[in-house]
C-alpha cells in the first residue's frame, strides 16, 4: 500500500511537484491541496475519522496518511471568509465556517501524523523578535536590533550603532510586497544613511528592523530538515552591488553557490532551536563575517531550497522525502 503525504501548497509549485516524485520513489504519495483552490476540497470530521477528499481523490481517512508538509497555508480570502465582524452576509458567513472547520480539522490530524511543521509553531516562530531571543538562548550569535515606530528609539539605536564604528541597515517586519501607484515593490534590506536620519520622523505608525550591519565574508543558507542539516555558502560579496547587501537581490550568474560543512557546533544550537522551537524543518539564513563570526540572521519555515539543491546538487528534496517518510515508522 502507498504511503500518503499531505502536502499544503501553491498552484504550480516547483517545490512540491519535485517532492511528489521524490516520494514516488520512496512508494509514497503526495497529495498535493493548492492553497487557491482549497474551496475544491472536503475536510470532515465523524467521530475520530478525518476525511478529506478533492478532485480525483475519494475520500479517505487522514489519519492513515503516513505526514503532512506545509509548504504554505491557506489564508481566510482562499475560503471566501469574511472580515472579523459579527454580521455577515451568506458566502462571508460560509466561509468563516469553511475556514474554522479546515484549521480545526488540520490540528487535530497532528494528533495522529507527523507535520513538518505544525502550524502552531509555525505562526509563533515566524516573528523575527521571538527568533532573535531563541538563538541567543540556544547560543547562537545575533546582531544588535530595535524592532518597532518609535522615531526618537530608532534614532537612538542608529546613533549608538554608528558611534560603535558600524552601519545600520534596515529590513521589513514582514515580507510582503507593497503596491504603490500601481507598481509592485519589494523591500529588501538597505542601508541608513545618515543623511537619511530625519527622515526618522516618518517611522511612526509603520514599524521596521534596524540592525547594524555586519561585515559580511559570505552568507550560508542552512537547511535543517528533522536531524538533517544541509549547508550552503553564499558569495554574495562577489557580486557586489545590491546582492552584497541583500543576496534575494539576486545576481544569480556572479554568485557562486557551494555546499558547506556547518561547525559542528553551530549545528547543534540549530537542532535545539528546532527542538525549543516546536519545527521539523526551516531554512536559516546566517552571515560569516570578516573576523569569523556566525551570525544568524533568521530563519523560514516555509524556506524555499529548489535554487540551493539546483546549483549545488544538496539533495534537499530527497532528504525532505526521506524525513517524511521515516517519519511514520
């Protein structure tokens, strides 16, 4: 019998179709339920049966599928919910009902099967101020941060930061794109200038990160997946430019990517993370810096990694196939 695998994700996602034939091989199966098309699919509950059924797949018992991977999660306008208001009208009102059922129906089937990652500590892990505070807990170096509005802190921090011979850069609480006249915007990290510190004045009621910036030998993305840990060095410095700040700026054909061994270490303070903080698999991002330092800088737990497996042959989707399979037994 084929062991299923409840995948959570987008339509047309390279990641998850890549991890449907990497199960394939392992006699497992995805089941793949793209976030946008959720309303295709059924999600019951009958005495402690969990079935879930969709286009081309009868119904069945969840709680026979072997784990779960969420690749994302589907958000309340994929359910056609309404706002947080007491009065609805008829498909808002469905659709609240469509949603509490689903999240319902999803933590409860992590009573049963493995989730990679369960949502709970997803959501908690997701903030980059509880990040920061585990990794110094667990061990690992941070930079110097001020999360928040307040104009008069911000400036504060950004004085103290540049009188201690550093830059300070700034990165957003979320990432999300912005739409402004018409024109989608990402906002990555950049650098405070100080002809830019009344400009400080602006910040309240938006809030942002600051940090100093550290000087950066290269960049690592970390791929932990259960006791797993695939690394990759970053020469992000080689690129120069916009990429030597922020590598998503991406200059893909002047930045070489490479695999790395992770100190063994620091590859002990990412499993108690891990551990501490409820996840099976993320994607941390770590600066080396010039006097060789570790630095974590965050970590995803939606992390993307086909870019990483493509250009240095990590075997990160076999492994996460591997995981989820193991997993079960």
């Amino acid at each position: 019998m084929r062991r299923h695998v409840l995948v959570l994700t987008y339509a047309d996602d390279a990641h998850a179709e890549r991890l449907a034939t990497e199960l394939d091989k392992l006699d497992g199966r995805a089941l793949l339920v793209p976030r946008g098309s959720i309303l295709d699919w059924r999600f019951e509950s009958d005495g402690e049966r969990l079935s879930i059924s969709g286009p081309n797949f009868p119904t069945q018992d969840a709680r026979n599928f072997s784990a779960a991977f969420l690749r994302c999660l589907p958000r309340s306008t994929d359910f056609g919910a309404g706002d947080n208001k007491a009065d609805l009208e008829p498909q808002e009102y469905i659709g609240v009902q469509r949603e509490s059922l689903f999240f319902d129906w999803l933590h409860t089937l992590s009573l049963y099967i493995p989730f990679f990652n369960e949502v709970a500590p997803t959501a908690r892990s997701s903030g980059k101020v509880f990040q920061r505070l585990l990794a110094r807990r667990v061990g690992l170096q941070t930079p110097e941060e001020y999360s928040g509005d307040n104009p008069d802190h911000a400036r504060a921090f950004a004085e103290r930061i540049w009188a201690s011979g550093f830059e300070v850069c700034t990165k957003a609480i979320a990432a999300k794109n912005l739409l402004l006249s018409g024109q989608r915007l990402t906002r990555y990290t950049e650098k405070l200038q100080r002809s830019q510190i009344d400009d400080l004045a602006y910040l309240s009621g938006c809030p942002l990160i600051f940090q100093n910036f550290l000087p950066k030998a290269y960049e690592l993305r970390v791929t932990v997946v259960g006791d797993r840990i695939l690394a990759c060095r970053i020469d992000s410095q080689q690129a120069g430019g916009d990429t030597a700040i922020d590598w998503r700026n991406y200059n893909i054909p002047r930045t070489p990517h490479h695999q790395y061994e992770l100190p063994a270490n620091i590859a002990a303070r990412l499993l108690e993370f891990h551990r501490v903080a409820g996840l099976r698999y993320s994607a941390f991002d770590f600066v080396r810096t010039t006097d060789g330092k570790y630095v974590f800088l965050e970590t995803n737990a939606f992390g993307q990694w086909l870019w990483i497996e493509d250009l240095t042959g990590l075997p990160i989707t076999a492994t996460v196939a591997a995981e989820l399979i193991a997993s079960a037994s």
